[in-house]
C-alpha cells in the first residue's frame, strides 16, 4: 500500500518494484521529493543531493 500510493503522489513511477522500496527510500531523496509534493516549495530540490554517500 505504501508503494501504490508513492506512485499516486508521483514521486514513484508506476512501474516501480515493491521489492526495490527499501533501497529507494535509503537515501532519503524520495522522501523529499514527496514532501515539496505534499507542501510545494518546502524544500529547495536542487539543493538535494542525488548521489549521497550511504552505508551500505
């Protein structure tokens, strides 16, 4: 149900595998994709890092 609707607030393509839903949400970029979706300009997106470091 989480994935479905990610995919309904478009920050998921619909083709997106459950099973890859860990891994996405890892780095905290779809979160804040999600969040400027939900409250427009509440996150400057640029200012995201879309290749962050994280442990694996």
């Amino acid at each position: 149900q989480c994935a479905l609707w990610l995919i309904n607030c478009k920050v998921l393509p619909p083709n997106h595998r459950v099973f890859d839903l860990a891994q996405t949400l890892r780095d905290g970029v779809l979160l804040c994709q999600l969040l400027n979706n939900l409250r427009p300009q509440s996150i400057n997106l640029r200012e995201i890092n879309l290749r962050p470091q994280m442990s694996q």
